[in-house]
C-alpha cells in the first residue's frame, strides 16, 4: 500500500500550478530548496506539497491540459459518495 502512493507534488501556494514532481520527498525537497536559493519561486518560495498514485497524477494532468484549469479544480475529489461523506463529516 505505501507504494501505491509514490508521486510527490510541489504546487504553486495558491494551488493553481504543478511546480516540481518527484519519486521520494527527499528529492522533492531539494528541487524546492534549490529554487528558493536561486529565487525562481513566487510567494518567497512558499509551496504547497502533496502526495498521491501516478495514476491520480495522471487523471490529474490530463484534466488540467483538457479542460484548461487549476491543480485544486482538477485534483478534487468527486463522486457523491465524497459529497455525501463530507456532509455527514461537517455535521
């Protein structure tokens, strides 16, 4: 099961652009530590990081390329089990 979930995701702060994409958490730091040494990020370097399947990766990127929208829109769960589940959940 650790496997499975084995992409590691560096996106923009405000969610919108994938900015690196790494094997391990390791490597992903160092891509992100290094474009903040070389003041190549926006936000003062500020990131948000995530980690999912490549098949999730790649669901992701298809409907991000697609349908011209941002990482958060293309990466939210869908279905009405999740609507339902969340609802329950909240109250």
């Amino acid at each position: 099961m650790a496997n499975q979930y084995n992409i590691f995701i560096a996106v923009d702060f405000f969610n919108a652009d994938i900015l690196f994409v790494a094997k391990s958490s390791g490597e992903l730091s160092r891509k992100v530590i290094k474009a903040i040494e070389n003041h190549e990020l926006e936000s003062d370097g500020a990131v948000r990081l995530y980690r999912t399947s490549y098949q999730s990766f790649k669901a992701i990127q298809a409907l991000m390329a697609r349908y011209q929208i941002p990482f958060h829109e293309a990466a939210r769960p869908k279905g009405i089990n999740y609507e339902r589940e969340t609802i329950n959940t909240a109250g």
